[in-house]
C-alpha cells in the first residue's frame, strides 16, 4: 500500500527531484528508520549534510537552548554567537574573515563576487566534471549540462578545463581570470581526487598571474576527507574556500572564508537576510565542538582507507575503479549505477551515484566499524550480482 505521505508529497511537491519510495522519519547516529520501523544504514548522509551522524544530543541541545534566546539577527547588528564563529573558523584555516550565509550554491555565489569586485577582472575558470549548485552564479561554473539544459542563458565569463591538467589551465588563465574555482575531490562529478602536483601548481600559477583560487569544500569540509578541510592535504592557502553542508551539524548554513591576499570587499556589495543567524551560528559551534573530541577527521581518515582497500578486494568484474579520500568513497561500475543502489537499498544500505556509473558512499564520520563492516557485506553480495 503506498503511504500517505508519499501519496501528499507526489500532489504537491515542485516535481524538481528524483524521489525514492522511501519515508524516513528519523535518524541516530549513521541509522535511518522509515516509517515502517525499517533500518538502514545511511551512506547518503544527507548528501554529506550528516557528518556528525543524525539526531546528535549537543546540536539537538545547542538548537534549543539558542531557540530560546534568539533566532534572527541580521547583520546590520552584531551577535555573540556570529562573533564566536567567525573566530573559532578563521583559527581553524588561518583566514582571516568570513562571510556566512545558508547553502553551498550560496557561498559559491558570494566568492564569485568577492572575485570579480576584489581583483576587478570577470573571468572565471572551473574544471569540467565540477559541480558547484544551481544558483546561476555557481550554475556557470557546474559542468554537466544536465543541470543547465532549459534553464539558458547563464552568467557570462566562465570557462571549463579538463580537471587534474596543469596545461591546459595554464592556456586558459589570462589578465582577464578573477578565480580558479576547483573542489580539492570532485563530488557529483564522479569522486575524482585532485592530483598533489596539480593543485600547488595551479596556486602557484594563479598567484603569478594575479588571479584567485577559490576552493569548493562543501562537499568535502569539515573532517569529510580525514583533515578539517581537503585543501589541507595538499598544503594549499586558498585565497577563498566555500563551506556549507555539514557545518552546522545539519541547520542549513553556508560560508565564504576569506584569506589574508584578498583586498577590501566594499561595503554593501552582497548580503543575505538570514546569514549569520545565531541559530545556525550556535548549531555550528556546536558542531565544531564535537568533531574536535570526537577525533572525526581522524576517523573518516582510518575508516575511509579500511573502506578504500576491502572495496578494492571485492573480486567482482563489474567494478572499474575504487576511488576516495577518507570517508568519499565512489565505486566506478562497467555498468549504470542505479540498479546496484536499489539492490543496496533492499540489503538495509543507502547510497548515492555519482553520475550514471559511480555509486558514492558519503556516511556520517559518526559510523562505527561494524556498521562499515555491513556496508561491505552488503556491496559485496549486490557487486557480485
Ligand atoms: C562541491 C559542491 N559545491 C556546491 C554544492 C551546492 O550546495 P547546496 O546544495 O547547499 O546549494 C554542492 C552540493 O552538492 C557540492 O557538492
């Protein structure tokens, strides 16, 4: 019997997502349940949302108790809350101002601009593959036409290069490029991995030239990839790195962070009514509060390479390539991803694609060994299938 719930969101929802016949009505930890009282193990994370596991007691606490005191505020004030974030963030990464706001696509829209009003050039340059939202801004930097099909014309000035090719980024950068927009690993576009040589080179050419490198981590932030944030890996210093997703344990919330080479951002050029809202401010303190002791990065960094090397001695043929950086972890097939999610599904595991042919695994850093240990049962009977 289908559910009622299903039943009212197919009347009345927009038609703009792909849905699954699947109610969740709640989470703990890395389990979601449906309505039925079902138990899967979540490996979507809320599209990497879920780092800090679903219904954690301190952002469940810290929500309320800021609930109680104040919501709004917008920034025409300032606010305790905003002021400890905006610290705790720029000792985090060493950059210095922040500009909040709600979503990725948000904060990718705020770094475009701060680009083109800081360095007073238009051009910006992302990778093929990439995938930054669907605002317009952002929109012109994702890749797969899929998304921009329709939806025409879109901001002009931005070019795509192949990802991972110093040359031919190096062809394309002139006097005219505001930024390089790069993700540290590419997400939606497939779990790719940015090459060492690649990204400092890129730095390095950028800064010769006198154009910006911006660094997407929206997807990648905040213990994700086994450091705070993936740029980290590499030794980069971003001159802007764009965080959202799971930086308020899961309250929407998105942040433009601000390195020491940028010059000044005028007053008045951007803004946004609901960013730095002491509800979300007070959320990610918290959030920031729990990944430091419960050690996720250095999790999502141990359990990510036990995923990595048992995925890779799956012996089943449909499998290309086993691709990840701590806890993003993509399993390339031969073969369209969708089929073998649904059949993870029926063993008790949601997954995600990326792209047609890659299943993505984005589990909070909250899993324990054994539920990982699940997941691979699981992906090993449906691979061999
Ligand atoms: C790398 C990256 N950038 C930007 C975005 C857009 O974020 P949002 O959906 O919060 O607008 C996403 C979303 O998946 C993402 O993965």
């Amino acid at each position: 019997m289908t559910s009622n719930t299903i039943l009212t969101e197919s009347l009345h929802t927009s038609g703009v997502y792909a849905k699954r016949e699947l109610v969740i009505v709640r989470g703990e930890g890395a389990l979601l349940y449906d309505e039925q009282g079902h138990q899967y193990i979540d490996c979507v994370g809320a599209q990497g949302v879920a780092n800090l596991g679903h219904a954690h007691p301190a952002i469940a606490a810290a929500i309320a108790a800021q609930a109680q005191v104040l919501i709004s505020c917008p920034e025409m004030f300032y606010n305790d809350k905003r002021a400890l974030l905006e610290e705790r963030l720029a000792s985090l990464t060493g950059m210095p101002r922040v500009f909040l706001c709600n979503s990725g696509t948000e904060a990718i829209e705020a770094a475009i601009k701060f680009a083109r009003v800081t360095t007073g050039r238009a051009g910006i340059i992302a990778a093929m593959r990439g995938f930054h939202g669907r605002t317009y801004g952002a929109l012109s930097a994702t890749w797969n036409k899929k998304y921009r099909e329709g939806v025409e014309p879109l901001v002009p000035g931005f070019t795509h290069v192949p990802y991972n090719n110093l040359d031919k980024l190096k062809e394309a950068v002139t006097e005219s490029t505001a930024a390089v927009l790069l993700e540290a690993v590419q997400g939606e576009g497939g779990v790719y991995p940015a090459s060492q040589e690649y990204l400092l080179e890129a730095q390095a050419f950028c800064r010769e030239r006198g154009a910006l490198l911006v660094i997407d981590e929206v997807q990648t932030g905040l213990g994700r990839t086994g450091r705070w944030f993936a740029y980290q890996h590499y030794g980069l210093e971003p001159d802007l790195v764009c965080v959202a997703k799971s930086l308020a344990g899961g309250v929407p919330i998105g942040a433009t962070l601000i390195g020491p080479r940028l010059r000044e951002i005028p007053t008045g050029i951007h803004g946004s009514t609901f960013g730095g809202n002491p509800l979300a401010c007070a959320a990610a303190l918290a959030a920031l509060d729990v990944i430091e002791p419960e050690r996720l990065p250095e999790r999502a960094a141990e359990l990510g390479a036990y995923l990595i090397q048992q995925l890779r001695a799956i012996p089943a043929p449909v499998v290309r390539e086993v691709r990840g950086l701590g806890l993003i972890v993509g399993i390339e097939l031969k073969q369209k991803a969708a089929p073998y999610i649904q059949a993870l599904t029926e063993h008790g595991v949601l997954a995600l694609n990326a792209g047609m042919n890659v299943i993505r695994l984005l589990p909070p850093l909250v899993i324990t060994q054994s539920e990982i240990d699940q997941v691979l049962a699981a992906l090993q009977i449906v691979l061999k299938d």
